[in-house]
C-alpha cells in the first residue's frame, strides 16, 4: 500500500509571480490539483483507472487559505490526502509547506468522479473498496470548511466577462483556474498593494463554455469579505434567464 | 567552460493544454524565457551576475515556429544556445524536441541587456569577454528570422483591452507571455478547429502598465498570416495619440 499522502517539490518561478513578487493562486491551484491527479493515479484511483476510461474526477468546491504566501524563487511543497468519502463526494485536504516545513497554509476540496458520456456522479461506495484504506481523517487541516457564498438583494454587477479560446481547457470548458484569475482581477493593483488575500473559497456549479457571457455579481458581506457569484444567461428552456457558474468568496487581510 | 547549449526537460500538463489537447503557447514561451535564463546564469551572465543587481536582460523579439505541436502527456525538451551578439542586441536560438529527438519546432529570440534604473541598454561588447566563447553561429536553427508585421490602411481595431492585475508580472508591466495569450484569443474556436498555429512572431517596443488600453489592430496581409499591431493611447506629450506596443504575426496552416 503506498503511503496515505501524496508529496510534490515546487519552486516559485519569476513567471509564475504577481508584481508583488508573489505566487500566483492560479499557479498555487494547478499545483494543487496536479497533486490531486498524482495522489489519485499512483493509488489506482486517477482519471484513468476507474471503470476503464469512462469517468473523470469533477472538482465541486475548494478552499485555499495562505497565512503567508510563497514569493519568487522559494521552493515549497503541495501534500495531500482524502480526508473523506460520503456517498457522491470526496473530499481531500492539502498542506502547502515551505522547504523548512513551516506551512504557507492549507486547502480543502470536494470532488465527485462524474461519467464521460452521462456526466453523472458515481456512487463512491462502489469505489470505497479502492479508495477507503486511504481515508485519513487523523491528519489535520486546520482551515474552516467551505463556509458559502451568499450574495443579498445588494450585489452589484462588477464585470461582464465573454468566454475566450485561452478560457477553455481540454475538457471543453472554462478551465477552474481561469475562474480564480477572473475573480482576482475584480481587485484594483491599489487594492492589492494595500491588502493581502489570504483565502478563496471556490464552488463550482456549472460548467461555461466558449463565447458565454460570463457576469460577475459581487458583494463586500464583511470588511475585506467579498461574495461574488458568476452568472451566465441560459436560453435553454426558451425564455432567458439567469443561472450561477460559480460561486466564490475572497478574504482579504 | 559550460557547454554551449543548456537543455530543460518539460512534460506537457493537462492545465496547460488548449481545448485540442495541445500544448498552449504561452506555456511553451514561459520554458522558452526559463531554458534562457538558466543557459545565462549557470554561465555568469543571468540576470543577477552582470554588474552586480542593476542589468537584467529583456525581451525585444521573439518567434517560434513549430511543425508539429506537443500533446497533453508528451515529453519534450528545450534547448538553447547564443547565435551572435552585435551592438545591443543578443540572438539566442531554442529547439525543441520530442523525446525521442524528434524536432517539433525551434525559436528565435533578440535580447538586450538594461539597467533597472536607467532603462538604457548596455553596449554587449562589454561583455563579450564572458559571452563569447559561447556563440554559437554553427548550431543549426533552421526557421526564419523575424520578418516584420506591417499593417496597411486597412487594420481594423478588433479589440480593445484594458490591462489587469494579472497581467502585470514582477517587473510591474504587462507579462510578454500575457501578450501571446491576448493575440492567441483574436481568433475564435471554430477556426482553431480548421486551423494550426505554425508560428507566432512578436516584437516588443513599449511597455504596458496597469490599467492600459490596448488596442489591437489586425489585417490578413497573406492567406492565413496575420499581422498585429498592439497600441496605446500615449498623453505625455500633452496630446493623446497612439503608440505601438507590440507587433506580431501570427501565421497559421
């Protein structure tokens, strides 16, 4: 049995860093979910390996809160474990370290193992056979849990955003990361150089393809707390109206 | 002595893939910058090494020509080496390959050599004392050398771009690699569908800054070859006109 975590070795390059000197979170993200893919894969439960090639792992939800953030030229690590399973969702846990072990912080993720072709959630008691000797609740990831963004009457409409070639990954849609580095540039350079980010909470709803009309609803809920709720128009049933992409809430410090 | 050429090894991600499933270009232009600034500073001439912390080595051009485009999953290689080094200006050549050796394409690139404070370009026969014995001219980089873009009377504006906080890397202006993302997005899905991007040049000539509007101008001077010329509105001299950021031509198959 391999180990119940899964360890890689990053460094911060000069390409990957804000005009703060500062890891990106869109890096910090790929990071994490490249992780995730290595946990999954070498246990035998990766993209790959589940009921041949039919299924695919959805990232549902994720929190990523740094108490510091790595700057240019630091090395750090990404770990992970599946803190859970319960029905049609995992939820896996990371600590981001730096060289020395004293941790940059932590991030949680929920994900569900949906079909290629029905796009169905698996039940993932039928995996637990596989998966659940690597369930390890005893290792601690001391952040709250995805706490939700609720966007009251209040929202402004702050940005409209159309879906670009560069927006779309191989799945066919908007790529999870280009979300994050849609919602940090709502932020002025101004706001930035006077404010830390120190967590993003990230939920996914629905999917958004090439060319939608992304808008961008947000909302201060606490001082520095911004809720902020992706809208796209769907035309499906006939008449227009609004339907959330993604839901998210940004702390700064 | 070093060898001349320096080689990274890269594997092609599943973040940084396009909706083809094929390596993106601004991935393969980020380990393009970093294969350079490897070869230079294991040699003494990197961005720190060079009269103490006050030059770094700056980008004025760029091409890169591929025959055939990496896929998620697959290996390659970058290599580089200096082809010549004349007044101001640096030539360093890339290729890149398959595993297996296989040529998928190669780069070109043009370098000078400026001071954080002044701005002003170095004379590299300065230099040539630590650079020389480098070049390189007998390495074969068998594409052409940058050919210009030249817009006629007939450009249209096709976009308009206002530069955000993700835009600006640690250098505080827009990421030359941000540019190529911008250019690559002119371009809608259907005709990446029919097309293949065979090679991108790019010129830069002006920075951009935080809160910029560029302006992209694009006309089709051959069939499926694009020239661009990004502007900005420039007020310093007291009236607005528009000034040339970066020109490019993107030529596809």
């Amino acid at each position: 049995m391999a180990a119940k975590t899964e360890t890689i070795e990053l460094s911060v390059d000069a390409f990957d860093t804000d005009y703060k000197r500062q890891l990106t979170w869109e890096t910090l993200g790929v990071g994490i979910l490249k992780c995730a893919e290595a946990h999954a894969s070498r246990r035998g439960f990766g993209i790959y390996n589940v009921n041949g090639e039919n299924h695919t792992w959805v990232l549902a939800r994720l929190v990523i809160e740094l108490n510091n953030t790595p700057k240019v030229y630091d090395e750090y690590k990404i770990s992970t474990w599946v803190e859970s399973i319960y029905r049609i969702f995992s939820n896996r846990c990371f600590s981001i370290t730096g060289s020395d072990g004293t941790p940059y912080g932590y991030a949680r993720s929920t994900w569900s193992l949906i079909s290629y072709s029905s796009r169905k959630a698996l039940d993932l008691n039928d995996l637990k056979g596989m998966m659940s000797e690597y369930v390890s609740p005893e290792i601690e990831c001391p952040i709250t849990d995805y706490s939700g963004a609720r966007l009251g009457g209040n929202a402004q409409q702050v940005m409209t955003y159309k879906v670009k070639y560069s927006d779309i990954d191989l799945n066919g849609h908007t790529n999870s990361m280009k979300y994050m580095e849609h919602l940090r540039d709502l932020f002025t350079l101004d706001y930035y150089s006077k404010n830390r980010l120190r967590r993003v909470e990230l939920q996914y709803i629905r999917e958004s393809f090439y060319d939608d009309v992304l808008l961008f609803y947000m909302q201060e809920t606490r001082e520095k707390t911004f809720d902020v709720e992706i809208r796209k128009t769907d035309k499906s049933s006939g008449t227009e109206k609004e339907v959330p992409v993604l839901r998210s809430r940004l702390c700064f410090e």
